[in-house]
C-alpha cells in the first residue's frame, strides 16, 4: 500500500505536493483538519486560474488523492474532504479527512 501511495503521490504536481505539505504540517501545528492557504500570496498565478474559473479545480489530482484509512489498509479514503476556492479571500479552504491516515501520509510526503 505505501508504494502505491508513493507512485500516486509522483503524479502530483510540484505545487500540489507543497500544498499537501503545507496542510498536514499546519494539520499536525493545530490538530485543525481546516486549513487556509493563502493562494493569492503564495502561488499568485494559481489563484489567476481560479478567478478565471472558480468552479475548475486546477488541483484535481490533488483533491482526488486516496490513501488508506487508519488501522485498515485494505480501505481508501480520500485525504481531503473537500478543497474549495475562497474568491473573496483568494484563498485554498481544504478540510483533510479524519479518516485517513495522516500520520503514514506525512512519513511517506516528507520521507
């Protein structure tokens, strides 16, 4: 399972990656599984795309990720519960699923 999650997460982007980052280490600082990301400071061109088009996901493979549930790896879940686009604050609103397994997701990310 853990290099089937591997190859999944080699299809991410560079900045879908540093997004997956940057929620589970804010996940694991505040135990918040809701977390903002400042789109329009950190990726400006990104948060472009999603003003042009809001209702497109440009994260796809990202908000798409599925990995296994904690204590049952014959189970996948996937790692966000939902990623949508705040217009008025430019920001990424993801909310992470307390189903899956975070803690194997942040070993095999930062590993």
């Amino acid at each position: 399972m853990k290099s089937d999650l591997k190859q999944r997460l080699s299809k991410l982007s560079m900045y879908e990656r540093a997004i997956l980052m940057f929620c589970l280490r804010a996940y694991f600082n505040s135990g918040n599984y809701t977390n903002r990301l400042p789109l329009a400071e950190m990726l400006p061109d990104m948060a472009a795309m999603f003003d042009a088009a809001p209702k497109v996901n440009v994260f796809a493979k990202l908000a798409d990720l599925q990995m296994a549930v904690t204590g049952d790896q014959a189970k996948t879940v996937s790692v966000f519960d939902s990623m949508t686009y705040d217009p008025k604050t430019r920001e990424l609103v993801t909310v992470l699923n307390q189903q899956a397994d975070l803690n194997a997701l942040q070993k095999v990310v930062e590993g």
